[in-house]
C-alpha cells in the first residue's frame, strides 16, 4: 500500500476547517428538522409504489362484493317462483287460506255447539216429562 500524501493539510487554513463544521451543523440540523416531513415524503413514495396492487386488490373484492349483492337482490325480489321473496309470498297465501278455513270451522263449530245444546234440551224435556209437570206445580 502507497504511503499517504498529508501534504494537501497545509493548503487547508482554519477558515475553510470553520466553514464545513458550520456546514456539516447547518445540514445536520435542517435533517433533524425536516425529517419527519421527509419521513412522510418517503412514506408517501411507497404507497404510491404499492398502489396499483391496492387497486387491483380492491378491485377484486367490490367485484365479489357486487355479486353478493346481486344475490341477496336477486333472493329478495319477485323473480317468478324461484327467490325467498317468492316462496315467503306462497307460505303467506297458504296460511291464509288455512286461517279462513279454520274461521269457517268455528263458525261451523259455534252452529253446532248451538244445535248440540238445543237437541239436548229438548231430550232433556221429552225424556224426563215428569219433571216439567213437577216444575209447573
């Protein structure tokens, strides 16, 4: 290995030695206060980097999520027979068919419960006549 040359110190005088610690301090201090900022630039670089595969990401899934909706839309609307909107639509019309029917029952039920009560009366009278001429005395 050559031997160092240290001549070129004696060009360099005390001015110049002041001039790059100030310098070097100016630069320092403008990095210490300017980084965070500078911190936020770099930061702002790489998201910037990563956005085209954010896009593509997000892309992908308000695609599926377009179609989720497409099928819950699809499930909760008339669509001739085949959605649950459909078959709800069927089961309610069946139940009140059921319910008219069974309020016809009752009514039929009353009539009859009304002719049971006045057979047995009249049973009751003709079966028991004694007990009419009884009470008539």
């Amino acid at each position: 290995m050559p031997p160092l040359d240290w001549t070129f110190l004696e060009a360099i005088n005390l001015l110049q030695v002041a001039i790059v610690i100030v310098a070097l301090y100016v630069i320092t201090r403008l990095l210490m206060r300017f980084w965070p900022w500078l911190r936020k630039v770099m930061d702002l670089t790489a998201a910037l980097a990563q956005l085209p595969d954010f896009i593509e990401r997000t892309d992908l899934a308000l695609h599926s999520q377009d179609l989720a909706i497409q099928s819950i839309y699809h499930e909760t609307h008339q669509n001739n027979g085949s959605s649950l909107k459909d078959a709800v639509d069927r089961v309610e019309e069946g139940v009140k068919g059921i319910y008219n029917r069974l309020d016809g029952l009752e009514e039929s039920v009353e009539e009859l419960h009304e002719t049971d009560e006045k057979l047995s009366d009249q049973i009751e009278e003709q079966t028991q006549p004694h007990r009419a001429a009884d009470e008539k005395e």
